[in-house]
C-alpha cells in the first residue's frame, strides 16, 4: 500500500501480531524504514499518520546538520 508523504512516496506494510497491529513505513526513494505498533481494533490512519511522522523525524534527524541545536 502506498500514500502521498510531504517528501514522497512513502510505502506501508501491516503485520497483525496477536492484539497489535505493527506498521512499517518505507521511503520509496531513499528505502529508510521505521516501525510502529499499536493496537488492532484501533485507527489504521493514526497508526500511518505516526509512522509517517516517525520516519520524516529519523530522517531529519540523519541529515546533515539534523537534531543539533
């Protein structure tokens, strides 16, 4: 499954695991993924909304210059 991130394409996997539901999201240009978990019965959008913020914050953070004050 893709969606439109602010940078990008950005592609999600979900893994039922028991009550939780694990999202990864992926760069689809650079291939930086992240991981959220949550529960099932909860809201998939939030959990995609999340991991999108989650991945635009690694990579802030390992870009140049990025998460020093």
């Amino acid at each position: 499954m893709a969606g439109a991130g602010g940078d990008g394409e950005v592609l999600f996997e979900f893994h039922r695991v028991g009550a939780y539901m694990k999202i990864v999201a992926i760069d689809g240009k650079t291939g930086v993924e992240v991981s959220v978990v949550g529960p099932a019965t909860g809201s998939a959008e939030l959990l995609k909304r999340t991991a999108v913020n989650k991945l635009r914050f690694v990579q802030s953070k390992d870009a140049p210059g990025g998460g020093r004050r």
